[in-house]
C-alpha cells in the first residue's frame, strides 16, 4: 500500500489537487481519507461552545483514531470512517465504510505536524498558496457551502486561522518530499503525483 499525505493551508488546494489526481482511478485502486473527518467528537458541548473550538490547532484533530484507522488499513482490514458536520461543529452518527486500496490519499492542513502519522507517509506533499489567495477561497467555500456569514469568516481567519498557520501549518513545508505551487492551476505538479500512483498501481 502506497500512503501519501498532501497538507497546505486552508484553502490552498489540496482537495482541487487530490481530485484532479484520483478522478481517472476506479474507487478499489484509491481510497481519499481527509483530515476533517477526525474532528474530535463535541457531542458534549452545547453549540455556542462547539462554535468557540479553535478547529485549526492540532488539538481538535482525534489524531490517535486516525494513526489506528491507517494502520489497519494497512493491515489490510475495512474502517469505518467518521462523518463531520461543518454546519454542527461536530461528527454526525454517520460513518463512511472505507476499504484497503493499493493507494491512499491522506489530505489535511494538519496531517503533516504529528511525527506518528508522518512516519505512516510513503510521500508527503505540501500545496504551497499565496496567502490572500486562500484568504479569498476560504471566504468562497464557507459562505457558500458551510453556511458561515461574512463577519464570521473574517473574524476566524485573524484570530485564529492565520496565527494557528504560521505557528503549525507554515512549518511543516520543512517535511515535505514535494512542494506543489497553486496559485494557478498546476498541471506540471499534478501530473508528477499521478506518476507516482501510475507507478504503484502498474
């Protein structure tokens, strides 16, 4: 099994990159687990106090069941892989059954800070983006699909996205095997990542 975890930032394109990647591949060959699925269970907080979770420092990820659900894939048995809600700020009592595949994606903007799942990587990608860039996507993406207002957004980005980047995020390029730059629509890094599964898959 070939592990390759992609990180970035918040709204760099890892998702824009990994679908691009995995598009042209049947589901059994490559499987995608993302970060956002293991979001700590909140179950117990009420939603004004979900609402004040800092998501984007490494504690609010379950990274243990993570480790665990790579590892027994890798063993080669099934997972069920968690549902999170954006709209709740929390898991939903869904779960997505997920399979050994000859390939796995592992995608995150915090994959890549924790030694035991870095050291579970074959590969590790860092999509490196402009910061206004991602400033403007993530407005995009949380109004239009996670039902955040305008205010809400902003106010994340400076009290915590981007202090919780340049203090976690921004660091972990250092571990990267291959920087991917996405300001504009990479063609060139793309195709050098599906290389790679080609290679594993042939």
């Amino acid at each position: 099994m070939l592990i390759l975890g992609i990180a970035g930032g918040t709204g760099s394109g890892k998702t824009t990159v990994v679908d691009q990647m995995v598009h042209t591949y049947p589901d059994h060959e490559v499987n995608v687990i993302s970060q956002d699925s293991y979001y700590k269970d909140t179950s117990h907080l009420s939603y004004e106090e979900r609402v004040m979770i800092n998501f984007d420092h490494p504690s609010s990820i379950d990274f243990d069941l993570l480790e665990q659900h790579l590892l027994e894939l890798k063993k080669g048995n099934t997972i069920e892989q968690p549902v999170y809600s954006f709209k709740e700020h929390n898991r939903t009592k869904e779960t997505v059954t997920t399979s050994p595949s000859e390939v796995i994606i592992v995608e995150g903007i915090l994959i890549l800070t924790q030694p035991q799942i870095r050291d579970l990587f074959d590969i590790k990608v860092y999509i490196d983006c402009d910061s206004d860039e991602r400033l403007i996507r993530r407005l995009k993406r949380d109004i239009a699909d996670r039902g955040r207002d305008l205010d809400e957004v902003l106010a994340r980005y400076q009290d915590t996205l981007k202090p919780m980047h340049q203090q976690f995020i921004e660091p972990t390029k250092a571990y990267a095997d291959v920087i991917i730059p996405t300001n504009r629509f990479n063609t060139v890094g793309v195709q050098i990542l599906r290389g790679i599964i080609d290679n594993k898959l042939a």
